[in-house]
C-alpha cells in the first residue's frame, strides 16, 4: 500500500455541537520507499557492515598472525619496499570487498528486490575509497598490537563504536550534539548514506559530493598514518 491516510480532526467552536466536528483527509505518499519496507533501508547498511569487516578486521587480524609467526619480519629483510608489503597485504583484501558487495547487492536485488537506482560505476567508485579507508584502519590497528586477540579486540572495539555511531540503528538527527559531533569522524556514516541514496533515490555526484569529500578526506588521513606507522614500527 502506497498511501498512508491520515485523519486529522478539525473543530470550528462557533458551530454547534453537532457540527463542530470537520474532518478532513490527508494523503501522504512515501517517494522513495512507498511500501515502508524495512528491508530497503537495512540492507545497503549491511553492504555497508560486510565491507568494513573485510578491510578493518581481517586486515588487522591477518598482519598481527604474520607478526606472531615471524612472517613479517622476514618480509622485511627482503628487497621488497614498504609500499610493496602493504599492497600485498591490503589489495587481496580490497578484491575480496568488492567480491562480497557485489554477492551482497545480488542477494538483496533478487531476494529482498531492494532496486539500485543509481549508478553502478559511480558506487564502484565511491565504495573504493570507502575500502581504502578501512583498509588503513585495519594496517593501523596492526600496528598497535602484537598478537591476533589483540587485533581482534581492538578491531572489534572500533567497529562496535563505528556501527552505534553511523545512523544504521536510528538516526544521527535523534542523538544528542556533542555524539553527533563524534559521528563526523566516522567513515561508515558517510557510507550508509551514500549507499541509501544511490540505492532508492538514484542521488548522482551532484548531491553525493559532501559525502564523498569527508570519505576522502577522513580514508586519506588513515591511510597515511597507518602507513607512516607501519614503517616506524618495522623499522
């Protein structure tokens, strides 16, 4: 049902009782999610959720057992850059993402039939920068710890913070002011949104532009420190 009716009671005290009561309809039509079904609005979250699993847990997990085994260490020794390392430890992670986006979205079109109308090529690109920044979070967090529980812990720890934070459960508007202050940091908030828009609202760069520059922005700064003390730390 695509129209929700609403029955709003207008009283006009000048009139008698009998004929006080004016009642008028309303008609309110939902644009973008005419049936109200939940599964359109939970979905893209959890695209969202899978892919900074990928990056930020595994990532992190992966390099921490490499240090425990001494595999990084010999890596190290190696004519291999640092740069180099950390591609091979980051870019399988980003084909697997995209991998499980790609089952993910197809298993949301055909099951839930939650309808993509944006672009495809735009959200590729959009969703690599989303990777990259969760890729360097997971390069980060391996750079704190020692073992695997330990990167597990922390790795858990941000994402929990991440997830409360990001406007999946209830919206950012609803949170108090000094949360939503905190939200801005937060790299999943942006990619929630930019997958809700693409997906029901077909939203183009033209209006996904702010969100793209704070995902940008924010996968950079990450990316960067967690290289920069990647190498410190290997040094």
């Amino acid at each position: 049902m695509d129209l929700k009716h609403i029955r709003l009671g207008i009283y006009d005290l000048s009139r008698t009782p009998a004929s006080r009561a004016l009642i008028e309809t309303i008609n309110a039509r939902m644009l973008y999610n005419p049936d109200m079904e939940s599964a359109q609005f939970i979905v893209p979250g959890i695209v969202a959720l899978l892919l900074i699993m990928i990056g930020a847990l595994l990532t992190s997990v992966t390099i921490a057992s490499e240090k425990e085994t001494g595999t990084l260490e010999q890596l190290m020794v190696t004519p291999l850059t640092y740069g180099q390392i950390i591609a091979g430890k980051t870019i399988p992670f980003a084909f697997l993402g995209f991998m499980e986006m790609g089952i993910a979205m197809t298993f949301g079109v055909l099951w839930f039939k939650i309808p993509i109308v944006g672009s495809l090529p735009l959200l590729a690109f959009l969703s690599a920068a989303f990777i990259l920044t969760c890729l360097g979070l997971g390069i980060f967090i391996s750079t704190m710890v020692n073992t695997q529980q330990q990167a597990l812990f922390i790795s858990w720890f941000f994402l929990v913070t991440f997830i409360l934070l990001s406007g999946f459960f209830y919206p950012i508007e609803n949170m108090p002011k000094w949360v939503q202050i905190i939200t801005l940091v937060n790299p999943l908030r942006y990619f929630i949104e930019i997958l809700r828009e693409l997906f029901l609202k077909g939203a183009g760069l033209n209006v996904l532009w702010p969100e793209l520059l704070s995902l940008m922005g924010l996968g950079t700064t990450i990316f960067t420190l967690a290289t920069l003390q990647f190498h410190k730390r290997s040094a």
